[in-house]
C-alpha cells in the first residue's frame, strides 16, 4: 500500500540523518599540528599604540541606541552579520533605519544565518523589502539542505556590525527586543557588546580586520544570496513591507522617540586602549580547527594573577579539555559565572553543564551561577586585570567546533576594571555553587526559588545529554 511505501521512505530518510548529521561527527577529531596561537605579548600593546577607542555596552537597551546611531551616521557601507533578527518594536525600527540609510545611498549588506535568521511569521517579507531594494543585499549563510544533513551544525553564530571602517559593534546581542527593549519582555536577557570607534577610519584599525572577515564570509561558497530574482508578487509585498517599515520608523522620529534620537558622542563615551585584536574561528563545515577555543586558553595559560569568566552555557567536554595546556598557573584565581536551574532558557546545554559539572569544580575555580530574574547571555574573559575578551563565543564544543564565532581582545586595564565591575554586579545575584574544589551548600531561600520540576527534569536530561556534549 502507498502509506506503507511512504513510511519506507520517513524510515531511510530518518537513517540517512542519523548517519549523516549525528554518527559522523562522533568519530574522533583528529588534532591538529603545528598550528599555535600567538603568545600573550601578541595581544598587548604600549599606550597610546592604538587607533581604536572602545565603549562597553552593558545595558541593552544603550546598545540598541548605539546600533541605531551607526546606522543613522553611516556614509558609506554598513555590514551586518548576525544569527537573527527577530520580531519586535526595536527589530522594525532598525530595519527602518537601514532602508533609510540605502534611500540616501549607503551600501547595506546584511548576511544572516540560513537556518535561524528569523525572517519568519512578522518579518517574512521583509525579506523582500530588503532583498528589492537597490542599495541593499541580503545573504545567508548555510541554509537549510535536506539532502545534506551535515551541513546542519555548522552555524553563523557571529554578531557583528561596521560602518564606514569608522564604527563596530561586536558582542552577544542579536537584533531583537529580548536584547534591546527599553522595557524586558519575559525573555530577555542580560548581554554585552563593545562599540569600537576609529575616529579617522585608519587602516591599522581592528575595525579593517572585522570588515575583512566579513568579506570572506560574505563572498564563500557557503553564502547564498536569498532572491536571485523576486516575483511579482514578492516585489508586491517587498514594497508594502519596505513601506511600512520606513513609514514606522519616520513616524518615531517626528514624535521624537528616544530609540531613534540616539546623542552619543563617541569621542567622549569610548576609552582609548592600547591593542584591540580580531579573532575568528575558520569557515568549516564537520569540526574546524578550535582556533577561538585555543586563543582564550592559551592566553589564560601565562595568566599570573586572576581569570574572570562569564558565559552563559559552560560545558566542559572531552573536545575541548583536549585542547586546554598543561602549563595553566595554579596561582591564578579563577572565577567563573553562569546560569543557574532558575535563570537558564535552554534547557539543552545546561543539561550538558550540569552533566560535567564535576570537571569545573575540579579545577578549583569559584563558581557562580546567576539566580535571580532573566538570564545571562554575555560572554566575557578577563585575565589579570588586563586583558578583555568579548564576543559571540560560548565555552561549548558548539562554539569550538562547529559555529563560526568572533571575539575581540582588549587591551586596557580601565577597559578590564570595567567589565570586571559589570560581572560583579552579576555575581552579587548569583549563588557560589563551588570553591577550592569543593561544592557548597546554597542557601535555603535560594533552593526555595529554584523550580522543583525544572532542576528534576534537568538533572535526569542531564543524563543522556552527557554523552552527546560534542553537539551541545
């Protein structure tokens, strides 16, 4: 009977995946020779040696406003690279902002991720707002290939905006209201971003770095443009769409809104720091060369004195220890943050967190987890007081391995003192679940708050998600 071929046919396809998207990436990485990251020299500077001026942006909703402020200055180009653009109040204005800058003749170029990107339900045709109009290109990366499943994991994880090679952001925030509404939804998150400014758009600029990266992604086989041509009815709705968007975003600026009156002097509101490096994991599919991974661990390897760390899923596989030197400083003390059973909204990776857990308090770091409204969502390293890392790279082996991730590593103690103080302010809201290789009892009115349910249910997901930590 034909149900019977049909079921045939779900039951090899169901295989195929299995063996193409799951079984093959379970065979050992074999590791790579001769290909070291530079010492920790290479990421310092003297004073006064760099061009770039850096601002953190810990509030979401200033980094909206940044965001929005770029776009609106922009001469020239603006790139876009993010895993989405959800719907929300913030997604449309920026959107409008955007269309305004390719009416006035700036070349947009905004490349998303082909699975995640978000162009769906509310924004679906701003697809074609986009993609018809002019001064705009719209691309994804990796795009959804049934008959190639192990193209599935490889995903663009990037967050990163420049303009005119004068202004950058790069960080952990997508485009989306959970990350920059004024007033948090339910979901929201706490995040972080850095703005970096090149006040004379000089070419020894990190910013020139970002902008090549872009580039090489922009243009790779695994980019695809979205509507090689749109159909009447597309173009239809593109200018509806386009229309709207343009018309919501002139309509707040005639009413004066804040988001899109943004004021920011950069001269004033960036530091100056003494290096700002680029670093990026290599465009691969199946497992890539850890090259993110191996930086952050080998800087924290000469570390002296102290490593901050925050992110918002930790999970300590076997990939990744693989790759962590011998030579880590027992003097340095380690300080690590991230979600807890209450905060966390991915119920996946911190299954895989909790499952090797063990491996993090061994090493003897002081353990965090944030336990009080939202969730975490940035991702930082401080060594020594120094050095700063900030980024769209989470301590996974999806981060390591598969995902293409960026961070930028600063150079500049007010800089580190800075964002030391913003996971300070964390940290006082979170509970210390382990010391000294030792875990601690929490308080009784933290395990009040914690959701029975939620931590059982995790704690049994943990289980099995132990055994698959490669894809978490």
């Amino acid at each position: 009977m034909a149900w019977k071929g049909f079921l045939l046919v779900l039951l090899v396809y169901f295989l195929y995946v299995v063996v193409a998207a799951v079984v093959i990436f379970c065979f050992p990485k074999e590791k790579e020779a001769g290909r070291m990251t530079d010492h920790i020299s290479t990421y310092m500077g003297t004073k006064g040696s760099t061009v770039d001026r850096v601002q953190l942006l810990e509030d979401g909703y200033e980094s909206g406003l940044a965001r929005m402020q770029m776009i609106q200055e922009a001469k020239e180009s603006i790139d876009v690279a993010y895993y989405s653009i959800a719907k929300g109040e913030t997604s449309e204005l920026l959107l409008g902002a955007l269309i305004e800058a390719a009416d006035r003749g700036v070349k947009v170029r905004i490349l998303l991720d082909g699975i995640c990107h978000g162009l769906r339900g509310e924004l679906r045709n701003a697809r074609y707002a986009l993609s018809s109009h002019e001064n705009i290109e719209l691309r994804y990366y990796e795009t959804f290939k049934p008959f190639r499943p192990w193209t599935w994991h490889n995903r663009l994880h990037d967050k990163i905006m420049t303009v005119d090679g004068k202004l950058a952001i790069i960080g952990g925030r997508n485009i989306a209201d959970k990350y920059l509404a004024s007033k948090p939804p339910k979901d929201f998150v706490y995040d972080r971003d850095v703005l970096i400014f090149n006040a004379k758009q000089e070419e020894d600029s990190v910013i020139v770095d970002m902008k090549g990266y872009l580039n090489e992604l922009w243009n790779h086989p695994y980019t695809s443009e979205v509507f090689a041509d749109l159909s009447k009815k597309q173009t239809e709705k593109g200018k509806k769409m386009r229309a709207r968007l343009s018309s919501q975003y002139r309509e707040a600026r005639h009413a004066n809104a804040d988001f899109v009156h943004p004021i920011n002097d950069w001269n004033t509101s960036t530091a100056t720091t003494q290096k700002v490096s680029f670093l990026h994991n290599p465009i691969e599919r199946f497992y890539k060369y850890p090259f993110v991974w191996k930086s952050l661990v080998d800087i924290a390897a000469e570390a002296k004195q102290s490593v901050f760390i925050q992110s918002p899923y930790i999970v300590p596989a076997d990939m990744l220890e693989e790759y962590v030197p011998n030579r880590l400083d027992a003097e340095a003390e380690w300080t690590i943050l991230t979600n807890s059973v209450t905060s966390t909204p991915n119920v996946i990776a911190f299954s895989g967190y909790l499952g090797l857990r063990d491996r993090i308090v061994e090493t003897g770091a002081r353990l965090y987890e944030y336990s009080k409204l939202y969730s975490l969502h940035g991702k930082s390293v401080v060594y020594d007081g120094r050095l700063s890392a900030v980024g769209s790279f989470n301590l996974d082996s999806r981060s390591a391995f598969l995902n293409t991730e960026s961070m930028v590593i600063i150079d500049s103690e007010p800089f580190a003192s800075q964002l030391i103080e913003a996971m300070d302010s964390k940290i006082a809201d979170s509970t210390l679940v382990a010391a000294d290789k030792k875990y601690i009892e929490p308080p009784e009115d933290i395990k009040k708050d914690e959701s029975y349910f939620k931590a059982t249910f995790l704690k049994a997901l943990s289980k099995i998600t132990v055994y698959c930590n490669r894809f978490i």
